[in-house]
C-alpha cells in the first residue's frame, strides 16, 4: 500500500518553489537593473540649480515691479499666481496695484518664472501637494491685500 505524501513533504514543495520563484524573480530585476535606462540624475543639478538662481532673480524683480501695492479702490489690485504647479495650481500669489505698477512688466516676469518653474517640474518629478487656492483682493486703507 503506497502512502501519498505527508504535510512535511507538502511543506518543503511549497518552499522548494517559492525559492525558486525569488530566485528568478531576483534574476530578472537585477537583468532589468542593469538594461534599464533611468534617468542619471547628476546629468541634472546643473539645470536645477541654474533654474532655480534664475528664478530667485525674477522674483527679487517681481517683488520690486509691484512696490508697495498702493491703492485707491478695490479695482486697482490684480493677484497673479507663481510657481507653476502640475496640478495647475500656484506655489504662491502675487498681489499687486495697477496704480503703481507696470501691469505688462509684472505679468511677463510672472510668465517667465511660471515658465522655468515648469522645467523644473518637469526634471524634478517632485510632488510637493498641489498648491493653494487663489483669494480675491481688495483696496484696504490704500494697500491690496487679500480679502477675508
């Protein structure tokens, strides 16, 4: 009379082919590994680091095209989003006066940096959340701040 086989037999089977897939599977990720063609990301913190001393320069030039945001009437303050995010939301806002400021100088320096912050975007793969929500404006004893 033949005996079929035992949990123990059954036990060491399962273990035998579980190694066995590790094994391959192990092979076949150090295979890919080695064939893969992901992105050096040395060939990149020059680009990264030249794009963010650019952007740090244009919002030093943002910060002093808008002055101190003066204002008469709530029509006077415009708000910009800055910073690009790939959700299409913006890092942060930018309040200005169109009684003080030159409204095309300050929108083509928001362009600009939007533009290199979406390069950035781009070679960085950061996620960082996705931004925060843009609130109205308005004239408050001759400043535009954000209204409430």
């Amino acid at each position: 009379m033949s005996k079929g086989v035992g949990p123990a037999g059954k036990f060491l089977a399962a273990s035998l082919l579980v190694a066995l897939l590790l094994a391959v599977g192990m092979h076949y990720l150090r295979v890919r590994d080695e064939n893969a063609s992901a992105p050096d990301w040395q060939e990149h913190v020059g680009e990264v680091k030249a794009l963010k001393a650019r952007m740090e320069s244009l919002l030093l030039r943002m910060s002093k095209a808008v002055g101190e945001g003066k204002c008469a009437v709530d029509n006077d303050c415009r708000i910009l989003g800055v910073g690009a995010k790939l959700c299409g939301k913006f890092d942060k806002y930018l309040l200005y006066s169109t009684a003080e400021a030159d409204e095309s100088e300050v929108r083509g320096l928001v362009t600009e940096y939007n533009a290199y912050a979406e390069q950035l975007n781009k070679i960085s793969y950061k996620v960082l959340g996705c931004g925060i929500e843009a609130k109205p404006v308005r004239c408050l004893q001759r400043r535009c701040v954000p209204a409430l």
